[in-house]
C-alpha cells in the first residue's frame, strides 16, 4: 500500500474525515495514479474538515523519511506572540528582512483560507520529495 492510501485510511481511522471523503479522496488519488502523476498528496482544498495541522512530508532518495505534523494553534499562539516581541528583537529581525509587525493584526479567518490553499510540492531531479499541506 503506498504512503497516501495509508494517510487517508488513518484519517478516517481518526475520526478526521468521513468514509465517504474517504472513498473520494481514493479514488481521485487512484485517479492520479492511472493518469502517471507520481506521488502527489490530496489536495487540501478537498478536505472537508477544519485545518488542524500544517503538514511537512519529505522522501530522501537516500531512504531518509521526514513526517512533521504542527498543530495550527501552536502557529495561531506563534503569531500572537510576535505581538509581544520586544522592541530590540523585532529591530534585529528587521535587519534580517523579517518583518513579523503584520502578523498579529491577520485574521484567524484569512490565514485559515491562505492555509488551505497552500500545497507546496518539491520533485528534485535527485528523487527527493518533498510536500508541504495543511490538513
């Protein structure tokens, strides 16, 4: 069984989607499968649930496998906190080119569509993989 019917199965497992967004998330993904696109995950934009983690999955042609799951309240309670930064800090990152002033003033509604938009995925002519979803 390949990696993505596994996380689908034990979403549903979770309790995270319904069997039948179970089934359609199978079958769009058996639908890749016969049409050659190799290794893409479920869009976020078919996940009918609310976003409750940002996700990053890397395969090393090397064997090497990274699977990170953040809950998005911890990067909510993040964003909040550059509120608090003191004066200094926020200077230094400045002259980083960071600038985190915005952050504390986005709406948890924005930043919730912003995130199920985003699907960031990386095929490096080496044969890593690399794919960055919320879900």
């Amino acid at each position: 069984m390949n990696e993505e019917r596994r996380q689908i199965l034990d979403m549903l497992a979770q309790g995270k989607i319904s069997p039948e967004d179970a089934e359609r998330l199978l079958d769009k993904l058996g639908a890749s499968e016969a049409s050659g696109t190799r290794g893409s995950m479920p869009s976020t934009t078919e996940q009918p649930s609310k976003l409750k983690y940002l996700r990053v999955h890397v395969d090393s042609a090397e064997g090497d496998k990274v699977n990170v799951r953040v809950p998005l309240a911890l990067i909510r309670t993040g964003i909040k906190l550059t509120a608090v930064l003191p004066d200094d800090v926020s200077e230094k990152l400045g002259k980083q080119g960071v600038d985190l002033s915005k952050l504390s003033e986005l709406d948890s509604d924005e930043l919730y569509e912003a995130l199920r938009e985003l699907q960031v995925d990386v095929d490096s002519g080496e044969g890593d993989i690399v794919r960055v979803f919320c879900e």
